[in-house]
C-alpha cells in the first residue's frame, strides 16, 4: 500500500487540464506508465487512485454479494464517472468534465492525499472545510476515534 503525503495547490486550465506537482509526481513513480483512475467522492469532492489501488477497490467490491440490491447500488454508485487518467507530456491530466461539475470544481483545486488515495477539491470548498476552528472540537474528535485505540502495546493515554 502507497502512503502518499502532502497537501497541493493547482490549477485547471480551460480545458480542465491539471498539472500534476512534481512533489506529488514523485510520490507516483508508476503513474505515467500505469496510468490513474478518478471517480467521485463520498462528499461533493472528486478521488485520484493508482492504477494498483483502483485495482485493489475492484477486487473488494467484485466479492460483494451482486444479489444484494444495496450491495449493487453501492457498486453503481461508487463506478459512477469513473475514468483513466493519462499524465500527457507536460506532466497535465484532464479531468472529465462531468466529475468537475458533480464537484463544483472550477480553476482553483486542493489536492490533499489520504493514505492511498488524493482528494481532489475546489479550493474553497476545501478551504472553507478546513477552516472552520475545531479547537476543542479536535480534542474531542481525536480522543474518540483514536482513544481507545490500541497502539500495539504503547500506552494508551
């Protein structure tokens, strides 16, 4: 499993190209061979996954039971405005036109990357998302998700 880092500013140009930064290109050494796959996110954002990762999702669902009708409206939902993406040339992938719509995202993007996959976000969106003060609240989140979490034998305070 990939462990990619980093938060990225970009923009699309016209035709809803996007230069991949190079900081991020070298995180994705097998991207211009491999390729990459964009669908939908879960909120009104867009997700970039390697080609090897994309595949590790279809495995997963493809074990799904299809005689289940959420299992298939899960599947469905999920392939929903799936697309390969092609690093061209000058380092730039196009983003479909409709993913950018689902999205709201115009110009200005945030790519921020989670573990195995990158977040692709309208930049005011993101900020906005990102900008509201937690304080507390961020305690408080952190010490429910990861309080009772065990550390493999580390002290869990």
């Amino acid at each position: 499993m990939i462990q990619l880092i980093g938060e990225f500013e970009c923009k699309l140009d016209t035709k809803g190209r996007m230069v991949v930064p190079a900081a991020l290109k070298r995180q994705l050494p097998e991207a211009e061979r491999e390729g990459l796959v964009v669908n939908r996110g879960f909120e009104k954002n867009l997700v970039i996954y390697t080609r090897e990762e994309w595949n590790k999702k279809m495995q997963q669902l493809a074990k799904l039971n299809q005689y289940n009708l959420k299992n298939r409206n899960f599947v469905r939902q999920f392939m929903r405005g799936a697309t390969e993406l092609a690093l061209d040339a000058a380092g730039r992938v196009l983003l479909p036109k409709g993913l950018l719509e689902y999205a709201g995202i115009e110009g200005e993007v945030v790519l921020a990357c989670q573990f195995d996959k990158i977040e692709v976000w309208s930049k005011p969106v993101y900020d906005q998302l990102m900008g509201e003060d937690m304080g507390e609240d961020f305690a408080a989140l952190a010490e429910e998700v990861m309080g009772g979490f065990d550390f493999g034998g580390m002290d869990n305070e």
